[in-house]
C-alpha cells in the first residue's frame, strides 16, 4: 500500500499595515497561522506580516 502523500499548499504573507502580499510560501495543510516581521518594500521597514490561504 503506497502513503498518501499531503501537498504542500500555496501560502501568502500579506503584510498588516499596507495590505500587500509580499511574500509566497510552500506548506503542509493543517499547520498553525504564521505571523512574521518581514520587510515591506512600500514602507521600505520591517512590519508584521500575517499568512493568508487561497
């Protein structure tokens, strides 16, 4: 019998202050919400950036 195998699904990093999706992440359904500080290009600072699913 083979093992299911879970695809790693398309995550976005969608910052708090702008709106802006800047960053694209790979993975495994059913894992906890990521908030991260990450740079944001438009503000040219590091901002919390929060994961949103499609």
């Amino acid at each position: 019998m083979a093992k299911s195998k879970k695809k790693k699904e398309t995550t976005y990093l969608v910052c708090q202050e702008t709106g802006d999706i800047n960053y694209v992440l790979y993975r495994k359904p059913g894992a906890e919400k990521l908030q991260l500080k990450k740079y944001s290009p438009r503000l040219r600072r590091i901002t919390l950036h929060t994961e949103k699913r499609k």
